[in-house]
C-alpha cells in the first residue's frame, strides 16, 4: 500500500482522524473568535506631502522658487507615479504620490526626505524648513467631540490634553490628535496716532521687546574649586512683565509698555481652523488604531474609557460620539457571519434534502469543518476576518461542497458495485484525488489575477484569493479523509441500487438531441452570448458603489480669498439650519450629531476619505442620520438651501465612498505652461459638461483671479528718508497683519507674543496711506504715503501642477439615477474633437471613477494570460491533452450570458465587484467541466463504454454532483445578495445568474464541442 497514501491512512486510524476532526472543530472555533476584525482588508495610501511655508510671498513667487525647484528633486525618484503640488500665498504644497505596485515604503519616504533636503539648499531664505509628512494615509476611525456651555477654549484644551493621555495608554490605540485647538498669544495692541506722537514706531517698539526677552547665557565663572554658570534675567514669565516693559522715548522720557499699549492675553486671530458640534465650539479627540490592533477590542475600551473620564469631568462639559468605526466593523462583520451562517445552513438543508440523510450528513459535516480549518489556516497566514474574506467564504461554499459529493457519490455507486466501504474509498480516492485536486487549483487559479493586481483595488480584494485557495485545500483534504471515515460510519452497509428519476430520463433524450445537432447547440450558444454582450451595453456602469453608512459630508467651498471670518459665518448659518429642521425639538430629529471642521477638511477618518488641507475658503460638515433611508432625502435639502441663499457657494454632499479614494466622479486634467490658454479650454469644457443631463456642479480647481494690493516703493525718496524695503514690509506687517515679536514661556507651552494695530485701524484700507515707516538706521518715520503709492492688482489665487505642468481640473458630480462611467462616454467624442485644435504641450486626461476603475481593472487583466497560463498547464497536466482544455476554456465566456442577464434583470449595475464575479464564476465553471471530462474517460477505461455511450453515461452520472454545485452555491449566494449590501449585489448576482446559466451549458454545450473536437458519432 502507498505510504503516501492520506485516504488508507485516514481508514486505517480513523480514531485517530476523529480527533482529529474534533481538534479542527474545537481549534477552528477559537481562531474564529481570536482572528482580528475590520471592515475591510484597507489599502496602503502611497501619498506624503511636503509642505513649505513662505511668508509674505505670492502663489507665482512661491511657485517659481519653492515649488518648482524642489519638485525639480524630488521627480528624479524612480517609484515616482505623479506629483501634483499646490502654490499659495506664503505656502507650497507638494503631493507625492508613489506607483502602487511598491509596498514597502519606509525607504521610499526616507528617499524622499534626503531629496528634499538636497532640494533646500537651493530655496530662498525666509521659508520654513520643508515638512515632509509621510503618515498622511492614516485613519483616525474614532472621533469624540468634548463641549461646553461655559468653559473656554483654553480649559477645554486642558480637558482634552489629560483625555488624550488616558487613550493613548490603551494597548491598541497608536495615536490620539487634538483638533479645533485655539492657540493662546499675547496681543500688544497700539495706535499708530499715539506713537507717532510720541515720535517713536512699531519697529522700535519690537526691538526694545526683542532685546528685553532673551534666553542667553551669561558664560561661567570658576571661584575656588567650582565652575558657575551665569544666567541673566530678562526672560518673560508672566504678563505683568511684559506690561512693566520699560520704552525709553526719543525726549529722554521713560513710559512702560502698559501706558502706550494694550497687552491682552487672547487666541489668534483670525484662526486657522475651526471645529463646532451641533453649530456650537467644541474640541475633538481623533484616535488611530495601531496596525495589528483590534479594532473592536479598541472600540469596546475607548466606549469603558469614556464613561470614566465623563463620570470625572465637571457638570455641563459633555463627550460626545462623532464617528465610531469600531461599531461600524462591528456591524459589518456581524452581518456578514450572519449571511455566511444562513448560507451554510441552506448548504447543509440542501444537501439533507437531495442526497438523504446519511450521504447528506456525510456531505453536509465537511461544510462546517472546512470553514472552520480555514479560520486556522488564516490566522497562521494574518489573514483578518473583514467583509472580502467573510465574502469569499461563502463563494467557497459552493464549491468546497463538489468535493465530499464527488467522493460520496463515487463510494456510493462503487459499493453497490459490490465493493467493501474500505475498497470502495481506496479506489475513489485513487480515481478522484488528482482530478479534485486540479479542479481546486484550477478554480484558485482563475482569481490569481487579483492576488497579483498591482493596484489599490487588488490590496483590497487580494484576500480572496487567499481564502479561495485555503478552503477549496482543506475541503480536498476532508473529502479524501474525513468523507471516508464517516461513510464507513454512516453509510448503509448493504446499499441498495437506485433507480434514475425522471430528470434523468429528460436530460438523457436531451444529451442525444444535443449530439446529434452538436453543431447548430454550438452556434446558438455562440449567437447567445453576442447578443448577451449587447445586453450589457445596457446596464449601467459604477467602480465602486457609496457605503450605505448613515453618514454623509457636506463640502463647502468660497471663492478662493476668502477670510476665515466669513467662512465661518456663512457655515454657521448652514448648521442653523440643519439643527432647527433636522435635530431641534420641534424637528423629526432625523440627525444623530453634525461635527464642522471650518478652514480644514476632516481627518482621515474613513479609509477612502478624501483628505484636503488647510485652506481658509474650505469646510467640511460631517453629519450622522438616523436612518439610512432618510439620507438622500436630508442631501438634497441641504444642497437647495445652499443654492438658494449662498450663490457663490460651491457645494458637495457626498456618501461615504467604497474603495479607494475618488475626489470626483467625473474629473478631466487640462495641462499645459501658459495659463490663459488653459483657462480658456477649461470654460469650453464647463460649457460643453453643462449640457449634459445628469451631470451638476461643474467647477475647476483653480478658481477666479484675487485681488491684491501691490506698494510701489519710490526707490528715490526711500533712500532719501533712509528707508529700506524691509523697514516698509516689517512696518506693514506689524502694522495689519501684527508682527511675533517673541515668545514666552507658559508652563511647558511657547506663547507669541505679537505685535499690532489696535482694531480701530487694523483692517481700515482708507488709513493704509498714514501708516508710519519706521527706518531701522535714521530712527525716522515717515507715512508711507511720502514714499509709495497704492495700487490693486489680480493675480492667480492658487496655482496647481502635475508633473511639473500647470493643471486645471475640471470636475463634476453625477445626480441620483446617473452614473459617471456612462458620462464620459459622452464626453469623450467631444474632448478628441476638442483636442485636435490644442497647441503642442497641451493635453487633457481623465480622471475620476474613468482613470480609477481602468487602473484597478487594468492590473487584473494585465495577470490574466498568467491566470490562463497556469489552469492550462494544470489541464493539461490532468488530461495529457489540449483539446480537452480548449473544450473547457471555451467555456468560460458562456457565463457571461447569464451575468448580463442577471444584472438587467434585477436592475444592478457593472463594477469592480462584477468583474470579481465573472472571475469566481470562471473558476467553478472549469471545475464542472474538468470532472465531467474526466468522468468520460474513466468510462471509457472502466466500464469498457464505447466513446457515444461514455459521453451519455459521463453526463447522467455528473448531472446531480453539477446540479448539487450549482444549486449550494446559488443558495449560499442568495443571502450575500439580499443583505451583503450594495457592494456585494452584483457580484452575488453575477455568480448566481452566471452559473444558472452556464450550468446547462455545460451539462449540454461541453458535450456538444466535445463530440465535434473527437469526432465522436452514435454507435
């Protein structure tokens, strides 16, 4: 006997197989409770920034000398995919974006940290040191708002501070962020009236503050045998200080600061960033889990840790919820073990009810006990519970069942035969494991694709595969060991002959009417799938579906320029009116919370979560409903009250996405050097984009020109007065914008201490002409009206590149019912005509869901003739033929005829997920196929069948093993379709129609081509 044999093994210690069996239960069961759960296996986010501040200069000047030269290094990175950068007043933005197919990217950003370095070298001096931020990809799944009635700022922060010490000591928390922080400064407020009385400037003023706060060693002395350090005092440590300041006047005079001043401890104004609750000022917690963490073991502590801090804190300071990912998974992964349970027991009710009680237990035990190996084999692996592996699960199911039916129905029809239990499993086992074996490979191979996809997409589905893989293995593993130990347990010892029903009678009258016009079966399969690829035409097209999350943002934008002030307000007014109609007293209460983040955008708190930074004219309003069903409801009245009393807001409502990030769904980049001609070709497009139906809120990234004051120093008389460029430009910025003299020292926080223009005069552009210069050699001042003059100036607010090429994006959003796959299909005649009239150095690209799901389905095809190449070899290998793996390759296509007609019937759409479907569909069709022909020639070999009769009794004994595959894997599908969620429908629909579809053809189209390659005529 073969040592290597597993079945004989198996037979000969079935004790010892039993516990075995019962170790895989019991083992399998605690993997499946300690695997670690998400909502989903994620994606590496492959962008850094690299942020340079550079104050006081212009978008062009920032553009030309920081942004260019270091994007200049930065492209010299071969895993460069794009760079895309951001110009602003005082500020470069640069995007780095890494090609997907790199993984490990620690190296690449400490690459990218020592070009930018190199890169510095050649920048201006005034700029910050360039910020290189690589953790832009992190997600922060967990927000807690902390709000009060009375406290301030500063005591919320302090609140928030030992808050945040409390979750970080949590073992899988990785980072907790502070945001709508206000920071603390220390206002010196002057009139420029008083000071020019007293015949001294702001300039002098901040040099006698500068002077005055030093951190400064004095040296050290040595006395006898010690060394003592000298330390002057002078430093500020309190506000009284600052105040007593000594200013020394012109006349011999001494005053205190107090007496020509105003010193006030405030926070900055006008801020930068702004976050409020329910339209009321709040202070948020954001929390990251680390990257082995479990996030519903964080959620269940974080919920623990809450209700202690707030048993702790003083009446009327609340925390509060704003998104909580961990219930999110939760609910995620429940939902899904609650599909998986309800397609097992189907499975299972199938199996009892079609092959009987005994042979359906045999059957139905492997069920269960393949899962359950394969949560061991997962956790081995680190391969997570989420929403793809839970999915592939129970595509799985169908398929691991083929396995214990084909070893049950063979040891079934070998003892009545006459064979022993042991002698029937023993030859079944010989004659089956290698064909199950390859039709396990096989069905695996066909989704290689997507474990090799270099892309987001393929990160994201490439778990698949892997539990594909796993289980159909383990499934192979019991048929060949447990399936014969408990058929010698539980099968009848004296098997009676059964007879065929009168399915089998019609099916074999159908086999002969299909062989005899084998021909005119082939051409009308083939008439009905061209016509079936015509219907797909038909249905509608979508990368990835929204979330059905209950959540939703609001973006807003103002035209570019606009101040923080009125952002706010114009925001303020919004959450007015989503609190009165959607969460006040007198409303339905549709709304949970809404959290505003005003100048910024949200944190990454959702993985596909389109992160924008800092920009005074942008705000994001996070809002959580009640019910899902109520969301585009609350959308679109939202939308219209903007519309309706903000004309010159721009705005966005959008669903949380799935898959990887896609800022709009339509988005066309327009690059070239020359700005105006790029303006003009984007105004064509716009217009062109408005007559399209289904198409709404059309705008471009770059916004309208601001206007600017330009001060025109005469070069003549500001040398005559003894002022430089730099006594007008401190004296100005002291003046408007206030000038940071210095800092001190507040505990263990710096703060500002800065020096301005009382309110009265601060903003008054009527008085910017008596504005005194104080020259820094003479001492002198002199009104800046007596050496430059005023004038206004337009210029580009922002300017954006790709690539080191100026870039317009023109992008739009699709209205309910329309999807924006289909749109650029009408677009795009237009933009070929349009591109002909473009000069050279000019070109247009999509982007959007069109650039987004052709590199996702880009980088699955691209490994598809790897997929072909190894299911042929695997066939070939099996059948030592190729006519057979054409005949079963051929195939494949035919399921396509049922997908198109599932997805129209049922009124779904085409996606990446739809792909997905006709890739597993593929796999169970070859392995329907590889049986059926190896059944022939076992009868052929066997049972001594000439080749017309193998073909008849390969397929009658076949009929049941397919229809049985077909039928556990439609109904373990169905509750995946009707509760999986918009995500997973038509994939579901896609496998279940496909196979219907494709199982008659196989049962009835693989015998047909099968007679036409061999030739094969009735005896």
């Amino acid at each position: 006997m073969n040592k290597m044999n597993i079945t004989s093994f198996a037979l000969k210690n079935d004790k010892v197989t039993i516990v075995f069996s019962l170790l895989i239960f019991f083992y399998g069961i605690i993997s499946f409770l300690d695997l670690p759960r998400a909502k989903d296996p994620g994606f590496i986010i492959r962008t850094a920034t690299v942020v340079t501040y550079f104050p006081g200069a212009s978008a062009k000047r920032v553009e030309q000398l920081v942004t260019d030269k270091l994007e200049k290094e930065i492209q010299q990175m071969a895993e460069i995919d794009f760079i895309s950068s951001t110009s602003k007043n005082g500020v470069s933005i640069i995007f780095v974006n890494i090609l997907e197919k790199y993984k490990k990217m620690r190296p690449i950003w400490d690459d990218l940290r020592r070009k930018v370095e190199v890169g510095t070298r050649s920048l201006p001096q005034g700029i910050t040191t360039p910020i290189v931020n690589d953790e832009f990809g992190d997600v922060y799944g967990t927000m807690i708002s902390i709000t009060s009635d009375g406290l301030t700022y500063e005591e919320l922060k302090d609140i928030a501070d030992d808050a945040k010490d409390i979750f970080l000591r949590l073992d899988d928390v990785a980072k907790v962020d502070i945001l709508g922080e206000q920071e603390e400064v220390v206002y010196i407020e002057y009139d420029n009236a008083k000071l020019a009385n007293l015949n001294i400037s702001a300039s002098y003023v901040k040099n006698i503050l500068e002077d005055k706060n030093i951190v400064l060693s004095g040296g050290n002395i040595k006395i006898d045998s010690n060394r003592l350090s000298i330390e002057p005092s002078g430093n500020y440590e309190n506000i009284k200080q600052i105040r007593n300041t000594i200013i020394a006047l012109p006349t011999g005079e001494r005053v205190y600061l107090k007496d020509i001043a105003r010193v006030k401890k405030s926070y900055k104004t006008p801020s930068s960033f702004i976050t409020q609750k329910d339209s009321e000022p709040a202070v948020l917690l954001s929390i990251s889990m680390k990257d082995d963490g479990d996030i519903i073991r964080m959620g269940e502590e974080i919920t623990n840790k809450m209700q202690e801090v707030q048993s702790k804190l003083p009446l009327g300071v609340q925390l509060d919820r704003l998104f909580n990912e961990p219930k999110i998974v939760q609910g995620i992964i429940d939902n899904f073990v609650s599909n998986l349970l309800q397609a097992i027991a189907l499975v299972i009710l199938i199996m009892l009810f079609t092959l009987g009680l005994r042979t359906g237990f045999i059957v139905a035990v492997l069920i269960p006990m393949s899962i359950l190996a394969s949560f061991i084999i997962m956790s081995v692996f680190d391969i997570w519970l989420d929403q793809v592996s839970l999915a592939a699960l129970i595509i799985s199911l169908g398929l691991l069942v083929d396995s214990a039916i084909v070893m049950s129905e063979s040891i079934m029809v070998l003892r009545q035969n006459g064979k022993t239990i042991v002698e029937a499993s023993l030859q079944s086992a010989k004659e089956l494991k290698v064909p199950l074996l390859t039709s396990a490979l096989t069905t695996s191979a066909a989704f290689l694709p997507i474990f090799l996809a270099k892309s987001s997409t393929g990160e994201y589905t490439n778990s698949i595969f892997k539990v594909v893989t796993i289980t159909l293995l383990c499934s192979w593993f019991l048929a060949l060991t447990l399936t014969p130990v408990l058929s010698k347990y539980f099968m009848k010892k004296e098997p009676k002959e059964t007879k065929r029903s009168k399915f089998f009678k019609v099916y074999k009258s159908l086999i002969v009417l299909a062989l005899k016009y084998k021909k005119s079966v082939v051409f009308i399969a083939f008439v009905i799938f061209i016509a079936s690829i015509k219907l797909l035409d038909l249905v509608p097209k979508m990368f990835f579906p929204p979330s059905s999350e209950s959540s939703f943002t609001v973006e807003i934008n103002l035209p570019v320029g606009t101040a923080i002030e009125t952002t706010t307000k114009q925001v303020s007014k919004i959450e007015k009116f989503i609190k009165e109609k959607y969460i006040s007293e007198n409303s339905k209460k549709e709304v949970v919370n809404f959290v505003s983040f005003i100048g910024e955008s949200a944190p990454r708190f959702w993985l596909s979560y389109d992160q924008k930074l800092a920009s005074a004219e942008y705000s994001t309003i996070l809002i959580n409903v009640q019910e899902f069903e109520q969301m585009a409801k609350i959308r679109k009245e939202i939308e219209y009250f903007v519309k309706e009393n903000f004309p010159d807001m721009q705005i966005s409502t959008k669903s949380l996405s799935m898959g990887p990030p896609v800022k709009k769904p339509i988005e066309i980049r327009i690059s070239g050097k020359d700005t105006e001609k790029l303006f003009d070709i984007s105004s064509q497009i716009k217009q062109e984009l408005s007559k399209i139906e289904g198409i709404k809120n059309i705008v471009d990234d770059w916004g309208l020109r601001t206007k600017k004051l330009l001060i025109n120093i005469d070069e003549d008389k500001a040398l005559q007065e003894g002022i430089s460029n730099l006594d007008v430009a401190l004296s100005l910025q002291t003046s408007l914008s206030g000038y940071q003299v210095t800092t001190f020292r507040k505990e263990d926080t710096l703060v500002p201490l800065i020096l301005r223009s009382n309110e009265t005069t601060k903003d008054d552009i009527n008085r910017l002409r008596t504005i005194s210069v104080f020259s820094q050699t003479s001492g002198k001042n002199i009104p800046l009206s007596q050496i430059a003059t005023i004038e206004v100036a337009y210029e580009e607010s922002v300017i954006l590149r790709r690539d080191r090429l100026k870039t317009i994006i023109i992008g739009a959003d699709v209205q309910t019912g329309f999807n924006a796959l289909e749109k650029f299909e009408e677009i795009a005649p237009f933009m070929e005509e349009l591109a002909k009239s473009f000069e050279l150095g000019y070109y247009y690209e999509f982007g959007g869901e069109y650039e987004a799901s052709g590199k996702a389905n880009d980088s699955i095809v691209v490994n598809l003739p790897l997929a072909f190449m190894a299911i042929l070899l695997l066939m070939v290998t099996q059948f030592n033929s190729l006519r057979k793996p054409i005949i079963i390759l051929t195939t494949i296509p035919l399921g396509i005829i049922g997908v198109s007609l599932g997805l129209f019937i049922t009124g779904s759409y085409f996606g990446f997920m739809t792909l997905l479907g006709i890739i597993s569909l593929s796999g169970i069709v070859i392995n329907n196929a590889i049986v059926l022909l190896e059944r022939i020639k076992l009868e052929q070999e066997e049972n001594n069948f000439s080749h017309y009769e193998a073909i008849i009794e390969a397929c009658l004994n076949r009929f049941r093993p397919i229809l049985l595959t077909t039928l556990t894997t439609v109904f373990g599908l169905v509750p995946l379709w009707y509760s999986g969620g918009i995500m997973w429908e038509p994939m579901a629909i896609s496998i279940i129609f496909g196979l219907m579809v494709s199982t008659l053809f196989t049962l009835l189209f693989v015998p047909s081509l099968y007679a036409i390659f061999y030739k094969v005529k009735k005896d």
